[in-house]
C-alpha cells in the first residue's frame, strides 16, 4: 500500500541539489532539477551502494560521488556505467511549498 509521504519543504532544495530523505528504514533522495521539477528516487547507488545525496546535480541527472555513474531523475535509468541497474523512482507532487513522495 503507498502512500504520500511528506518529505520536504521546496525551499529546502536549490536548483540543482539533492537532500537525502529518509522514511522507515529506506533511504530516498529528493532532487529538484533546473526547471523547478522535483524527484525522488532511491538514495544508494545501485553500483556500490553510496548515498547519492552526495552527488552532483546537473539539470536532470545525479552522478554518483563514488564512480560517477549517473542516472536520470526522471526515470531512474542508469546511462553511465559501472552502475548496471537503474534507480526505483517515486512519484512526487508539490502543495503549499511541500514535497510529497508517494511511497
């Protein structure tokens, strides 16, 4: 069963940035891109399981810190090796300033 999940505040995230969020015992990242958009994903790299919430934004995408793989935010897919599998996605919303993950 999802549900939506109240992750952050809009202003907590610059353009381009990423804050890791963390719901129960999983990990999450929230990325808002250069356009405003917000996503959210798993937060370990799916090579080495590194938290991504110490990765660089560059419109769209997250690069790893560790090897530099690097996955769309939009999909999740992995388009730079080593990472071989690509990132659960999550759908998000915006209401009043806050960001909603449904989880």
């Amino acid at each position: 069963m999802t549900a939506w999940i109240d992750a952050c505040a809009t202003d907590d995230i610059d353009p381009e940035d990423v804050i890791r969020f963390d719901h129960g015992s999983r990990t999450f990242i929230i990325v808002r891109d250069h356009e405003d958009n917000f996503y959210c994903s798993d937060g370990l790299c799916t090579h080495e399981d590194v938290h991504l919430s110490d990765g660089l934004v560059i419109e769209a995408t997250i690069e790893c810190p560790k090897h530099s793989s690097i996955f769309q935010c939009t999909t999740g897919q992995v388009t730079t090796p080593p990472a071989c599998h690509n990132l659960k996605t999550y759908s998000t919303r915006v209401e009043n300033g806050r960001v909603l993950v449904e989880i």
